[in-house]
C-alpha cells in the first residue's frame, strides 16, 4: 500500500472512531489556541464547516497584537492600543472553550480542559504560542515587580514598566539582553534599545551613558545582509555588542546582573552593574506539550510537524502552526501569514484523502525599527535568503518603512489576518514583481 493510500485509510479509521465516540463535546475541527494563528485558521475553518462544527480553546479576556509592545515600551503607543476582547476577535460561529488546556491524546482524538472536560475531534490544530519563562533567570520575578529599573517588553504586566524606566534613566549602564533559548520576535530585543538611545540622546542623558547588547547568540541578527546594516546602526549609535553572554541572574538589592559566558568550558560569568536593564526572558515550549506522554512533540517540546505542509509527522489528523512548532523559521506573527493558509489547504487535502503538497517557504518577517522614524524592513526564508516584498533596498533604514511598522502592519492584522484573509506579502510581491518586469 502506497503512502497516500495508507494515509486515506488511517484518516477513515480516525473518523470512524471519532463519530462512534459517545462524547457529545465531538468538533469536526477543534483548535487550541486563540493567539495569531488559531484565529486566523479557526476563520477559515468556520467559512466552510459552519455553526457547531468547529471549537476553539482560549482561556484569555483579551488577545493582544504584541508586536506592538516595542512601540508601547518606547511611549509611541499605549498597551489598550494593543489589545481586543476574545470575543470580538474569535469568529461567531466556533464554539469559544474560555479553559486552558490540561493535556492532549492524540491517540484518542481529545482534548482535556482544566475544568476536567473533554473534547473530541476528527481534525486539531495546536496554536498555543510559546512560553515565558520568567523564573528560569534567578532574581528576575522580583527585580520586575519591584525595581523600577528593571523592564521587559515580553508580558503584558510589565511592558508599561518600560517608557516610565526611559524618561527616568538619568545615565549609568544600559543593559539590553536576548536569551539562550528559542524567542518569539528575535528582532525585538534590540528595537527598544535603539528607541532608547534615541530618547536619551533626544533628552541630554546619552553622553552619560554606556549602553551594552549581552546576546547570547555569536551574531547580532541570523540573516547576514540585515546583520551586517544593524552592525552599522550600532556603530553609529556606539553601542558596545557582548556575544556569547547569557543572563541567569538579576539582584536588584545591588542593582546587578550576571551572566554566563557560553563559550567559556568551565562555567564561568560576569557580572555587570546596571542602572537600566531591559530583559529578554528564557523562552520554551508550553508545559502542556513538553509534558505531553504522546509523541507529539520533539526532544525540545515543540509540536514536531512538517515544516512544508505543516502537518503532523506522526498523526495526520493534527497540525501545528505559530510559535509552538518546530518549524525553523523565526516565531513572528508574520510567519503565521505566510503558513495558515497553507495549513488550512493541507486540512482540506487531508479531509479528502489527498496527500499534503503545501510548500510553505519558511517566510517570515521583523520590522527593525532603528530609532523614532526608522525601521530596516527584513524578510527572509527558511534559509536566511532575504525574501523581500518591495523593489527596494529593504536593508537601508527607511521612514516609509517606519509607518508600515507603526500603523500599516496593526490594520492588516485586526482587519485580515485575524479574520482569515491574510496569507502574508507573497501574492502581492509577485504581482509586484511582474509589474516591475513589465
């Protein structure tokens, strides 16, 4: 028996079971998560399977656009600017689960909420984001909740923290870092150290400050073109980069951060003093995946799906999108355009017996905003090839590029993405780039 056939015949007896089931909480389609990439699936879904037949599980109030969290940070936008009611952003006709997830059995086709409640499925998707873990640098809880010093752009409850440390930074060290582990938005770390040094230089503290990048990462941004323009950027603002350093440790009794120096063999760090600290904290999978019993994930707890149709390598009924898979692509929300709609044709092909032939590129994107009118705009694959949408050169820090950060990008998203009809710029770079060739 060929693939596609043993494929059609594991899909039939996974709905056979299903409808059997004498759960009555069975959905055609569930999908765990109300972030960027649930939404924007579970609106496509209810386009075609109608009322009842899909489930989406949310526990938050609200959704936030938190790429927006850089401009909130830098005083240009405020945190409700970002922000929605769940039930105006879920489409009207999914059934909203307001639980969070307890655990996954993809061998039974369910889902248990916290509340003890099962959900059981002929097709799932999984796009519960990504997790943030505050505690894994020691001192960290703490020095956020009570040194006023002490910011990071990455949590709801602490992003207003950040504009209010900037206007009050009267000089010092200014330490800006990125973690040793997965991110969401990796571009984000360095934003709001470039809008600080503009503010500070703006206000007369910058000549009194020395301002420090410790990544733990060898190069300052994964795709070498963009690499090589921020390299300038830094230059230019005389912004001393420390690679290879890794945050484990805040006291804000003594107002000092450690870190690890990872090219070290014997463990050791190196402690800075601080008088403005913007912490990019240790990320993970979701604890209810890594804890997962089911072999639905990889060694690091990611949702292990195929990078291309973005369907699950071990149970085709599932598929992953967003932050919470290991596609190896950065973890924006502009990757999720480039990949739902992909995952929603290699739904359907899989609904009809068909084998998945999606080709997701691993497009993603990270507006560089470089100061309070500037943003270097990179696009780039799977590859770290740039793969960029307009007939420029979207390396050089532009003003136009700014403004599609600032006030484009929030439209698209609320307006297209979230509501299903968004698949990201490749439709309009080809027709642009057809144009150009004309």
């Amino acid at each position: 028996m060929n693939h596609r056939a043993s494929q059609r015949v594991l899909v039939q007896l996974v709905r056979s079971y299903s409808n059997t089931s004498k759960d009555v909480n069975h959905y055609k389609l569930v999908v765990a998560g109300g972030g960027t990439g649930g939404c924007s699936v579970a609106a496509r879904a209810c386009k075609t399977f109608g009322q009842g037949n899909v489930a989406i599980i949310e526990p938050a109030d609200y959704h936030y656009y938190q790429p927006m969290w850089t401009l909130v940070g830098a005083g240009v936008k405020t945190v409700d600017q970002s922000a929605m009611p769940m039930e105006r952003v879920l489409p009207k006709a999914c059934d909203h689960h307001k639980q969070k997830i307890s655990e996954f059995d993809p061998d039974k086709n369910t889902v248990t909420l916290e509340n003890g409640q099962k959900l059981s499925y002929d097709y799932l998707v999984v796009g519960i984001g990504i997790q943030i873990n505050l505690d894994k640098v020691e001192g960290l809880v703490d020095a956020l909740n009570n040194d006023p010093t002490v910011c990071t752009n990455y949590r709801r409850e602490y992003v207003t923290k950040t504009y209010p440390a900037i206007q009050n930074f009267k000089g010092g060290n200014a330490i800006f870092t990125f973690p040793n582990t997965p991110i969401k938005c990796a571009g984000a770390p360095q934003k709001i150290m470039y809008l600080a040094d503009e503010y500070w230089r703006k206000h007369g503290v910058r000549d009194k400050t020395t301002m420090l990048y410790n990544t733990s990462l060898g190069v300052i941004f994964g795709v070498k073109k963009y690499a090589e323009r921020l390299l300038k950027v830094v230059d230019r603002k005389d912004i001393k980069i420390n690679f290879k350093r890794n945050l484990i440790a805040v006291d804000p009794a003594t107002k000092s951060a450690t870190f690890q120096l990872l090219d070290s063999e014997s463990g050791e760090t190196e402690k800075y003093n601080y008088d403005f600290l913007h912490v990019a904290p240790p990320m993970s999978a979701p604890d209810v995946l890594k804890n997962s019993t089911s072999p639905i994930t990889d060694g690091a707890g990611f949702l292990d799906v195929n990078k291309e149709t973005l369907q699950h390598k071990t149970y085709p009924n599932i598929f992953g999108i967003g932050d919470c898979t290991n596609v190896p692509t950065a973890k924006t929300a502009a990757a999720v355009a480039g990949q739902n709609k992909i995952l929603y044709n290699s739904l359907q092909q899989v609904i009809a017996g068909q084998t998945p032939d999606g080709k997701y590129d691993g497009y993603t994107s990270c507006p560089l905003i470089t100061g309070y009118s500037t943003c270097i705009l990179a696009e780039f694959d799977f590859n770290g090839e740039p793969l960029e949408t307009f007939p420029v050169d979207q390396g050089k820090e532009r003003r136009t590029m700014y403004h599609m950060k600032k006030d484009i990008m929030p439209e698209i998203y609320w307006r297209m993405l979230l509501k299903g009809h968004w698949s990201g710029p490749k439709t309009y770079r080809k027709m642009l780039h057809l144009g150009m060739s004309k």
